[in-house]
C-alpha cells in the first residue's frame, strides 16, 4: 500500500487546509467541505487497502464514493448558482442521479463493476453545472477579482477534472481490458486530481481570506 | 503494442487534449471579458468623477464670478447711489421746506434704488439662480450686464422650441457661455456679440460671435499653455459629450460653437 500515490497527499492537504479554514467556511456554501474531504481520503485510503492489502475488488467502494461525490458537487452548484431555473436543474440532478446508479448497477453494469455509464452521464452534468455557473459569471461583471472568487476556483477543478474524465468514461468499454489504455487513463486521472485538489486549496484560502477582509 | 490499443489510447489522448484545451478556452475567455468590463467600468467611473469634479469647478468659479460682481455693484453703483442719499439728507435745512420737500423726495428715490438694485444683486448670490431660471435666461442676464457697459452691442437669439436639459449640463454651458464672453471682453476689441441658441430636436447648438480682431488658432496645437480658458472648455464640453469647435479669422471676429447631444438624460434633476 506505501508508498502512497501523490494525489492522496494532495486530497489529504485539501482536508487539512478545509479543516483549518473551517471558521471562514462555517455558515457559508462550503460548511460541508471538510466532512466531503474527510471522506474522500477516507475510500481512497480503503479503496488502496482493498486493493493491494486485501486484494479483494474495490470497484464498489468507487461506486459509492463517485455517487456522493457527484450529488455533493450538484449540492455546492445548487447553493451558488443565481438563477432558479439552473438551481432547480441541480436540484433535480440531486434527487434522481442515486435512481440513475442505482438502475444501472441493478440492470446493467453490475453492483461490484464501475459504474462507467452513469459517471459519464454524472461528468457531462457536472461539467453542464459548471458552464452555466461561469456563464452567470459573465453576466454578473460586478463581483470582486475573478481569482478572488472561492466558487470560481472550485468550478475550475470540477469543470477540468470531470472534462478529462469525460473521454475515458465513453471509452471504458474499451478501455477495460487494455492495460496500457488504463496506465494512460490512471496518469491523467491522477493529474486531474491534482488539479481538482489543488483548486480546493485555493479556493479555501480566498475564502479565508474574504471572511478576513470583509471583517476588518 | 496493438494496432487496436494504440488507436484508442490515440482517442484517449486526443479527446481528453481537446476537452481539457476547451476548458482552459473557456476559462480564459471568461478571464479576459470581465477583466475588459472591469477597466470599461473603471473607465466609466473615472469619467463620471472628473465629471463631477468639473462640474464642482464650475460652481466655485460661478460663485467667485458673482462675488466679483457684487463687490464691483456695491461699490460703482450701490455705494454711490447711498453716499448721495446720505449726502442729500445730511444737507436737508428745515429752514427752507421748499427745497426740503425736494431733497426727502430725491433721497426716497434713490433709496428706493438702492433697494432695487439690492434685490437685483441677492438673485446672483448662489449659483442655483442660473438652473432656477433656465439656461435661456441666464445667457440673456449676462448679456444684461455686457450691455449695461456701453461698450458693446449684445444680441441674444434663441430658435426651436425650448426644452429644458439637466441642471449640471445647463451650468456647464451656462461657465462656457461666461468664459467666452470673459475672453472677448477682455481680447476680442469687438463691438458686436451675438449669441444664437438653436433647440433641436436631437442636439442643442449654442454658438457666440464677435466682430472683433480675432485670432490666430495654430500655437493651440503646438503650445500646451497657450488658450489654457479654450482647452477648459473644450474638456467641459468633452465631459458632458459635446462637440465644441472655435474659429477665428484675423480682423473678422470669432466664433464659439457647442453642440450638445440631446440624450435621455436631458431632463432636469
């Protein structure tokens, strides 16, 4: 199981930043942040051990994990987005993606595969969520500095992780049985979280610092 | 490898290249517009303030202009006409009530002038007197005070159907309008001003004449310090979205024009 991939040490700096940063998060769109995070590592640290430790099939564990991650990107979308036909539609994400997932595992891929189709679907929305909230960033000029913005920084991490995550979930059928398409995947994938988490980071420290200036 | 496992992890690689390339596109281009809307708002914001700032400018110089004119009226006029009802009263003799009866009723008129001109001076002590009885008004009381000079002969015309602007732009033209009569008084030697104003329908054009010497325009575009008065109202004019344009022929006259856009907000605030 050790040494453990980068991009744990990367989800785990985001828990710890969120967790420290807690006080500016409190009351705010991402009160849930540290509790998100806090189980994040938590399946990545279970899923590896299931993996290498057990070396028992793990794809389960994702299929819960993916499930929650999506609805919860879908919560923080509904929470910051302006316009009530946008916050309805991820509002409707909310309440029938676990039906999706849970016909797909039932009728199609399998409780114990990766639910390959409905992660497909769960990206596009994610990244569907993620331009209408950039596009009423546009139209909304009045807001401070863009890179001051918190949600703009995790909307760059969603909207890059899922883009690249995209293309493999279309090609997973593929993909499945090739083990140098999956080494290609992991290495993007990995990059991505990187990216994803990175932006988390940042995104807690302007929120911080908001919280900061807006109280002196 | 195999043909078939490089040809997907080509598609692999080129669809996630393409939509993570789409992504940064669409990040940057979010980038560039509000950083574009913000300068065009920073823009915007600085031109109202210099606009506010010049229009202050013109108050306090209004205000000076008035003091100025006061102080002038109290003393050549006011003062003169007081010192000879006091001299009138104090050379009054009870014992001829003929010649008394003469001087109480001279001293009554020239107080009674005084007065007059008193109420006269008090409309000019504030600067709302100008927006409070319209642009129209204002010019043609100025050219009141030219007239009563004697130097000059001063013709006020106005054409169109009038219609009233905002008080800032109607103070603004109205300094123009005492500045360029300021320069001719002072430079121009003419003997005529005539000052035309035109109400159409989608501009007001004001323009002021004189038939004196005139003068030659080119060191404007040469010497920053020369024309400062011109370079002032041609910035007012600029502030408040105007043309303006002078021009001048030696030993002919000058000619001031203002050609204010008549937008939505020429309501009066």
């Amino acid at each position: 199981m050790f040494p453990l991939p980068i991009y744990i040490y990367f989800e785990l700096g985001a828990f710890i930043v969120s967790a420290l940063t807690w006080r500016s998060l409190k009351g705010t769109a991402f009160r849930l942040f540290p509790f998100f995070l806090f189980f994040i590592v938590a399946v990545e640290l279970v899923g590896l051990y299931t993996a290498k430790v057990l070396q028992y099939r793990n794809g389960w564990i994702y299929n819960i994990s993916t499930t929650i991650e999506f609805i919860y990107y879908a919560y923080l979308f509904s929470l910051t987005l302006r316009t009530p036909a946008f916050q309805k539609l991820a509002r409707w994400f909310i309440a029938s993606y676990p039906v999706l997932v849970f016909l797909n595992l039932f009728l199609i891929q399998g409780f114990l595969n990766f639910h390959s189709y409905t992660v497909a679907l769960g990206n596009m929305f994610m990244v569907l969520l993620c331009c209408l909230f950039f596009y009423e960033l546009l139209l909304n000029p009045l807001e401070g500095e863009l890179r001051k913005v918190p949600m703009f920084w995790i909307g760059t991490g969603i909207l890059f992780f899922h883009l690249g995550d995209l293309s493999f979930d279309l090609l997973f059928n593929l993909l499945k049985n090739d083990a140098t398409g999956k080494e290609f995947f992991t290495s993007i994938n990995n990059n991505l979280i990187l990216i994803l988490y990175s932006c988390f980071i940042i995104a807690f420290i302007c929120q911080r610092s908001l919280v900061k200036s807006l109280s002196h | 490898m195999p043909k078939e496992s490089r040809e997907i992890i080509i598609t692999l690689i080129a669809g996630t290249s393409t939509l993570l390339l789409l992504g940064a596109l669409m990040i940057s281009f979010l980038f560039l517009y509000r950083n574009r809307h913000r300068k065009l708002l920073r823009e915007r914001e600085q031109l109202r303030l210099s606009y506010e700032r010049e229009l202050l400018k013109s108050q306090l110089e209004i205000q000076e202009q008035t003091f100025r004119h006061i102080s002038q009226e109290i003393h050549d006029n006011i003062g003169q006409v007081l010192s000879l009802a006091k001299l009138n009263l104090s050379t009054m003799d009870t014992a001829q009530p003929t010649n008394l009866d003469q001087k109480i009723s001279d001293s009554k008129k020239l107080v009674a002038q005084a007065i007059y001109d008193l109420r006269n001076l008090s409309h000019g002590l504030s600067t709302d007197y100008i927006t409070d009885m319209g642009l129209d008004r204002a010019i043609e009381h100025e050219l009141e005070m030219v007239r009563k000079s004697g130097d000059y002969q001063a013709e006020f015309e106005t054409e169109g159907k009038r219609y009233p602007l905002d008080k800032q732009r109607e103070l603004i033209i109205y300094r123009i309008v005492q500045e360029t009569l300021n320069n001719i008084i002072k430079h121009a030697a003419s003997q005529k001003i005539i000052i035309h104003l035109h109400y159409k329908a989608e501009e007001l054009t004001l323009s002021i004449t004189d038939n004196g010497k005139g003068f030659d325009l080119t060191p404007l575009n040469h010497d920053t310090s020369f024309g400062l008065g011109i370079r002032n109202m041609h910035n007012r004019a600029r502030l408040m979205g105007a043309g303006f344009q002078i021009s001048s022929t030696l030993d002919e006259g000058t000619s001031v024009v203002l050609n204010v856009p008549v937008g939505t907000a020429n309501t009066r605030t």
